[in-house]
C-alpha cells in the first residue's frame, strides 16, 4: 500500500554535512523535513547520501561499519540540551556480488534485532531514517523547537560487543556517545534545521513502525 506524506518543509536554520574527506560540502543547502506519521514524528533528507567515503571503502573490503544514528528536539540550534531525543544503532554490510547492502538494527536482546537484506544505497540510508522517531507526545505542543539529524560510522569492533553485554542498556549507551565529541569528524554527518511547531505538521496516513 503506498501512503502520501504530507511534509512542511522550513527554510533551514543551518545544514552541515561533515564527510570532510570527499572533497565539497554536498548537501549543505538541503532541508530536512519533519513530519507526523500517526504518533510519531517523523523526519525526511531526500538526498542524505552517507554511505560513501571511508565508511563505503570499508563496507566493500567486507567489513561490517556501525552507523550510530540521533534525532533530537531543542529550543534553540545550538542547545545542548534536548526536548526530546530518540536514538539507534545499525550495523551495515555490503555483498560485493550483488552490489547490495544488508542492515541490522541492533537492539538490547540479540533475539529481537532485524535484519534487511537486498538493499540499494539510497534504501539502506531511508531505512535509518525511518528507524528514527520520537513519539508524538514527547514533542513540545505550544512552543517551536528545531530539529537534529546526526549519524556517525564506527567501527563494528568497536561496538558490537559492548551492545551485546547483557549489562549495557543501547539506549544510555547511545546517548552518553552522542553526547562526546566524534572520534573522526569525517565520518559523521549532521543536520540542523527550524524552527518547526506542532500545529504547522501535516498528520500522515499510519505507517508500520519498522524495528
């Protein structure tokens, strides 16, 4: 079934895009759109584009490469603290022969995670987004608040066994990360944009909660 989303797009308050190694900013002018999806809100880069680079020269030498990814609500572009916040981590692969891309959300249990295999690039970076939303009711009703889309690439050793501890909670996890300076400032891609309020976002048919 395919659902039209309606979207209110704002002119952007500031949009960076750190893959510093590949030479010119792409995508600096590029707005981030914020939606509601049923309950949830939900957000939109048409061409978020963040699988190239070293985190892409990895995936095909047959690594597996973290992509940590954050969306959070703030009263101002460059608060540090967040409205709301909702986080995830997904674990990427690349088939050389097929030329596709396969992804697990990494979640605390490994008996619940989910894998989708048999992806383009540009599914691959879609389905990140669509596994980043804040619930409706986190969402500030009367004020304007802007918004935050930022993904960093790790490397899988480094992570994948800290997630699988049973002792760790992604969530904290995930949030003290977000909160620490990136390890490689071009391995990260960040998007800033607002203000948006409430009652300007166009409500959408519901859509399953992929995860």
């Amino acid at each position: 079934m395919r659902y039209e989303l309606l979207r209110i797009s704002i002119p952007v308050a500031a949009a960076v895009f750190l893959f510093l190694a590949t030479g010119p900013v792409p995508g600096a002018t590029e707005s981030l759109s914020v939606y509601l999806d049923g309950d949830y809100l939900r957000v939109n880069l048409p061409h978020l584009d963040f699988l190239k680079g070293k985190p892409l020269e990895r995936l095909k030498d047959g690594a597996t490469v973290i992509f940590n990814g954050q969306v959070k609500l703030t009263s101002s572009p460059n608060s540090l603290f967040p409205l709301a916040q909702t986080v995830a981590s997904f674990a990427f692969s690349y088939d050389i022969w097929e030329e596709r891309f396969s992804v697990t959300k990494l979640t605390q249990s490994r008996e619940a995670r989910r894998t989708w295999k048999h992806l383009s690039a540009q599914a691959a970076e879609s389905l990140c987004l669509d596994n980043l939303l804040i619930d409706r009711s986190e969402v500030p009703p009367d004020r304007d608040f802007f918004v935050q889309l930022e993904l960093r690439a790790d490397d899988a050793k480094d992570q994948l066994g800290i997630i699988g501890d049973p002792g760790i909670n992604i969530t904290r996890f995930l949030t003290e990360l977000f909160g620490r300076p990136p390890r490689s400032p071009q391995e990260r891609v960040l998007f800033s944009s607002g203000p948006f309020r409430l009652s300007d976002l166009k409500k959408t048919e519901v859509r399953s909660v992929r995860g």
